[in-house]
C-alpha cells in the first residue's frame, strides 16, 4: 500500500487515498506492471488481496463509504483478468530479444 499510495496517488495521480478506491485500475492494469520491476502476476493478486484488506478498514473507520468498497471490490473482480494478461504481454514483450 505504501508504494501505491506514496508513489502513485500523491504524484502520479495526485488524489488522496478516498478517491483512490476509484484508481485501482490505472495502478494494476499499467503503472504498477511498468514501474515496479518486482511486478508479477503473482504481485497484482497480493496488492488486489491488500487493497480489499486496506480499503475494508478504510470502511469501517468510517473514512470511505460502502459503495466506494463496493466499486473497489468489483473493480478488482472484473479487470483482474486483464491485469493479468497485460502482466504477461509486458513480460513477453521484456522477453522477446527484438524488442531490444
């Protein structure tokens, strides 16, 4: 969380962590597979896993409301699919010795 909140929402997308649960997407489907070289599909399933753990908490002090969870949680189980095969499409592309 901290390098999504830290790097991502205070300067790449300069929003604060409410409107973050808006953000996700963005974060796993692109910046984190092209900024973090420890990204994998294996890291966008843990930081999916810590964003719920992260923004239910968030909910329960009260700090976000249901329906920012909600979009959150579904945002998660929609796109995670894509994520992934973007995730692996980068990889490919690291791998391929022509795009060097």
């Amino acid at each position: 969380m901290d390098f999504y909140i830290n790097d991502f929402l205070c300067y790449y997308d300069a929003e604060d962590v409410q409107q973050g649960c808006y953000s996700v997407s963005p974060f796993l489907g692109d910046w984190f597979i092209r900024k973090a070289m420890w990204s994998s599909c294996t890291g966008i399933k843990s930081n999916a896993a810590s964003f719920k753990k992260f923004y239910s908490y968030l909910l329960a002090v009260e700090v976000i409301d249901q329906r920012g969870y909600d979009i959150l949680c579904n945002t998660i189980k929609d796109e995670m699919p894509e994520w992934l095969d973007a995730m692996r499409h980068y990889d490919d592309m690291l791998n391929n010795e022509d795009w060097f």
